[in-house]
C-alpha cells in the first residue's frame, strides 16, 4: 500500500485520504472488496453479456471480444462468467502460494469480478449501427475484395473508434485485475507481476477450454 | 506535548531514552533505556495500533472506521507487524 494512500493522517487516528474520482477508476479495491464488489462485478458482467447479445459481441476469453457470432442469450452472460472465473481461481491458488498474507476468497473473487465492469464500454459501443455494418460487411470484404460495394468511410471511423474505446478498455481492465491480485494477496514487485503474468496466461487458456466445453461442444 | 521523536536527526538511527523525569516532584533518573517496540513505530502506525485495539481487534470494524476495504486494512497491518519484527532486538528479547 502506497504512503500516498496515508498521507492524511492526522492527530491521534488514523485516517486515509477520501476517494476521488481517479481512485474509483484505477485503484478502487483500497476502498471496496469482498461482497459489495462482488455485486457490482456481477451486475457489469451480466449486464456487458445483456448488451453484447444485441450486438452479438461475445467475451469469449479472459482478455477477449469478437463481434458477430449469433448465439442464444445465456451464452453472452456465461462467457464472462466463465472468463471471471478463469482469472480468479487461477489468481488464488497462486495468490496462496507466493502469498505470505492470509487473505479472503471473497475479496479476490469480488475484486475480480469488479475489475471487468470496463468491458460495459465497448459491450454498450459496439451497439452502434455504423460498427453492426462495418462488422458485418468487413469479413466478406476480406474473402472478396472486388466483389462487395465500397464500405462507408463514416462506417470505418466509428469501427476504428470502436477498436481503439475495446483496447483502452481490455488495458484498464488488466491494471484493475492487476491492482485486484495485488491489493487482495497483499503482493507487490517482481513476484506479484511474475505471477500474475503467468496467471493470465494460463487463464486464457482454461477459459478458452472451459468455453470450448460449455458453449461450443 | 511534541510527538516522541524515535529517530535521530543526524544519521536517521533509533533514539534511546537517555533521561526520565516524574512530573509530579521532579525526580529524574538518568540511564540508556530502548524504546519499546510500539514506541519506535512511526506515528501513524501508532494510531493504527491504537485504534485496532480500540476496535476489539477486528479488521472489519477497522475497514468500516476508515472508510476503506478490508484487505487494506489487512495489509497495513501485516506492514507493521513486518515493522514490529524488524524492530525486535537481534536476540530475540523483546521489550515491548
């Protein structure tokens, strides 16, 4: 925990600066864990998995979001759940090893499921007529280049808006994952990055299996 | 009454308490005593301890006074442990 996050001690208790804006955003698990974030993660991942079922944008994987596959509504909230998860057991079990501080499931899992609430962004842009038809129109562009009518440069704008609010989304989301794995396993430095890194990896590749197994067989 | 001053000035190592004085009838008595452990703390992990006692020593009711989650609290007080035990005499004796 930074000094920062103490710096407004003052007198005989002890007392942490009030949260602003930029806190919620980039360091919220100082002031929110366990249950409480645990409601608020799943309501975005079920609310994100609501939005992309109108624009068919699965979050198909812990860092994952590809537009266009039509599906049945329960696959939209169960992709994120299963990409929540992933990360979160994975983070635990980790977090247990390399952890020298007792810490609470509760808290990892919530802080977790939190961390995802950015993908509400590019689930709710990806709404937008203009991406729906680029979306669309771009794959049989690619397979005939000749062939398909010329797609409108307003159309290609709001898709390239789109792609670039997704990747800001998807970066802000890991550094909450990160801050998430951080602040609840109590770790920091080379060995909270280390672990988490490999923890990432290997989520991906349970969450594209566990997806594989439940949605796609 | 100014803090308890815990490090020196000069070269930034732990102060020990060289003279005492009663209030009361002015006695003093003049020796080299260590600080306790808590005393060495610096201020604001003072007033941590102090509050988690207070708080019946549960973390929750700690995250709920300070308006932060609960493994905040929790990792600030494994950073004063880890503190405590890095200010406990070498061989093991401890004063506080």
């Amino acid at each position: 925990m930074g000094t920062q996050m103490v710096d407004a001690m003052r007198g005989d208790a002890p007392r942490y600066r009030a949260p602003g804006l930029r806190d919620w955003l980039f360091t919220p698990f100082t002031y929110i864990a366990g249950a409480p974030a645990l409601a608020i993660g799943l309501a975005a991942i079920l609310l994100a998995g609501l939005a992309g079922s109108f624009s068919y944008t699965h979050f198909d994987g812990v860092l994952d979001m590809h537009t266009g596959l039509v599906a049945a509504l329960w696959v939209f909230p169960a992709e994120g759940i299963i990409a929540w998860l992933s990360l979160a057991v994975i983070l635990y079990f980790l977090g247990r090893i390399v952890s020298k501080s007792a810490f609470r499931a509760m808290d990892l899992f919530g802080t977790q499921a939190m961390s995802r609430w950015p993908m509400l962004i590019p689930a709710t842009a990806a709404l937008a007529p203009a991406y729906q038809r680029f979306a669309r129109a771009l794959p049989q562009r690619l397979i005939a280049p000749g062939g398909a009518s010329a797609l409108p440069l307003m159309d290609a704008l709001i898709f390239g808006a789109v792609v670039l609010v997704t990747i800001a989304a998807v970066v802000w989301m890991v550094a909450l994952m990160y801050r998430s794995y951080c602040v609840c396993c109590n770790l920091k430095g080379g060995r909270a990055v280390g672990t988490f890194i490999g923890g990432l990896l290997a989520a991906e590749v349970i969450a594209k299996v566990a997806l594989w197994l439940a949605v796609v067989r | 009454m100014p803090p308890l001053p815990i490090q020196c000035p000069s070269c930034g190592v732990g102060l020990a308490v060289k003279r005492m004085a009663c209030p009361h009838c002015g006695t003093e008595v003049e020796g080299v005593y260590e600080l306790p452990s808590l005393a060495r703390l610096a201020r604001d992990d003072q007033a941590f301890v102090l509050e988690f006692v207070k708080a019946s020593g549960s973390l929750k009711e700690m995250a709920r006074l300070l308006k932060v989650s609960y493994p905040t609290v929790r990792n600030r007080l494994d950073e004063i442990i880890e503190r405590l035990k890095e200010a406990e005499p070498k061989d093991g004796h401890s004063d506080g």
